[in-house]
C-alpha cells in the first residue's frame, strides 16, 4: 500500500517533470500557443522610438510594438518572444540562415531583397532624409558632395547616397546609425543619412536636444515590410493578416503614438500589399 503510493507518486513527478522538460527544453520557433516555445525575432537595438535595447535590458519602439503584435497574432505571448540583434547588412543572412523568424526592423521593401528574402507588410512608409548640426548650411541632397557623410552598411540609404543623391560626398559607412550620431557629435562627420523615422528618433532623445535637424527632404520612399524567409508563403499571409489587424482594431495608431509621439510626423498607415515606389 504504501510503496505503491510512493510509486504513484514519482510516477506523476516523473510525467510533471517529463512535460515540463517538453516545455522548457523546446526553444524552436514554431509551436506557439500550443507550450512554452519561443519565437526569434529580429529588430534592430541602437535606433530610438523604432528597436532599442534600454539600460535594463527591455526592448521598445514602434518596430519592437508591431513584432510583438504580430507574435500574438502567430500565437506568442510577449514572455515567448526573443529578440535578436539584426543590423542592416545581417538581416537577409540572419533569415536564410533561420536565425529568426521574422525581422522588423526599419526594413526597407525592395527588388533586390526581394530576391533573397520575402516580406509582409508594408506597415509603415518613412523617407530617407539628411540628419546635420543645428547650425549646419547643408541643406540639399547636392550639398553633401565633398562632404564626408555616414550611413549604414548594407542599407537602402547608403545605396543612393552613392547612386544619385551624391556620388562625389566622402561616404563613411558604419554598422549601426547610432555610430554615425556619435560622429555627427564630434565632427567627425558632417552628417547622416538614413529614413526619417531613424534620424527624428535621435534627434529627439534628450541628450541630443537642440543639437540637430533634419533637412526635411523626402529623398527616397521606404516601406518598411516584415522580412521572412525566401517561400513561407503561409507565415506570409498569417503576418499580413496581423498587420492588417494592427491597423484595424488601432493597435496601430497607438503604437504611433506611444513611440513616435511629437517627434515624428509619419504617413499614414500603409495598405498591405501596397507598395509607394
Ligand atoms: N530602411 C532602410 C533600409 O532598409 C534604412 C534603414 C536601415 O538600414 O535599417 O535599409
């Protein structure tokens, strides 16, 4: 009587224990609601109000509030989400390779992605402008010539600062934006380019305050889509249907409002499916 108790006993621990390791243990990305597995997602950590790491190690912008919303949608609490690290020039790497399973981050919709990497969206339209010192003369795209000018490796706006916004500027490519504010700063560079979106987030943190501007040019449209893996058709359709629902029930406009606040006047919600050329 009693030792069967016992063995009744260690039999429920055993199946306790063999469930919890089923759970704990599976770290792929796929089983969503059904147990306790995460899901990767990429965003970018150095750029405010869009992907940020803060000092207590959260995450927060307007990129990291449409990931979380489209991971609920696929079935992730916010407890099952990791955040990956995806700089601009890792992120159709980092998808090929199933690093993640989807990237929001600031990532620009174009052909030649298109070619390595599938998207949803769009969710968001943003412009590539100038970011310069508040008392800076560079005004226009063709000022920048001679200049010595930083953007990103491997993004959209480091590609037509060289192939039609100014070919002759002194192009320093860095691997993050936030590294190119920091030359700004010092002087070490007489301004930055990349979307708006990126620039206004900076400019706007406090310890920039009154330091910058933005020019104002509309020099390019970015529509920044999720990135998923070449042929997942299906996780395609399921991440347009989140997006879409985004926008519908306002988790959207609320998204805008908590990260963008008054330091950026974005466009209105894209159409997915719908891209601005
Ligand atoms: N949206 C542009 C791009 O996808 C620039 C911002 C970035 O580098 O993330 O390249």
């Amino acid at each position: 009587m009693k030792l069967s108790k016992v063995v009744a006993a260690s039999a429920a621990v055993l199946a306790l224990t063999a469930t919890a390791t089923a759970c704990g243990s599976d770290d792929k990305d796929d089983s969503g609601s059904s147990g306790g597995g995460k899901i990767k997602v990429g965003i970018k950590y150095d750029q405010p109000g869009l992907g940020l790491k803060q000092p207590d190690g959260s995450f927060a912008g307007f990129d990291v509030d449409v990931a979380t919303y489209v991971a609920k949608e696929l079935g992730y609490k916010p407890s099952q989400i990791e955040f990956v690290e995806t700089k601009s020039a890792d992120r159709e790497n980092a998808l090929a390779r199933g690093d993640v399973k989807f990237i929001a981050a600031t990532y620009s919709i174009t052909d030649e992605r298109k070619q390595k990497v599938d998207f949803a969206g769009p969710y968001l339209l943003a412009h590539q402008d100038l970011l310069v010192k508040a008392d800076s003369n560079i005004s226009k795209g063709t000022d920048l010539n001679g200049k010595k000018l930083c953007s990103v490796t491997g993004s959209t706006s480091a590609e037509n600062v060289k192939n039609t916004i100014a070919p002759k500027a002194n192009l320093r490519k860095y691997s993050g934006y936030s590294e190119c504010i920091a030359g700004l700063q010092s002087g070490a560079v007489d301004a930055v380019t990349t979307d708006d979106s990126i620039l206004a987030g900076f400019a706007a943190q406090d310890k920039y305050k009154g330091q910058f501007k933005l020019a104002g040019l509309k020099l390019s449209n970015e529509n920044y889509g999720v990135g998923i893996k070449k042929g997942d058709a299906a996780l395609e359709k399921k991440i347009n249907a989140a997006l879409t629902k985004m926008v519908s029930d306002k988790a959207w406009d609320a998204a805008v409002k908590k990260n963008f606040g008054t330091s950026y006047k974005n466009e209105p919600a894209p159409k997915v499916g719908v891209i601005v050329k």
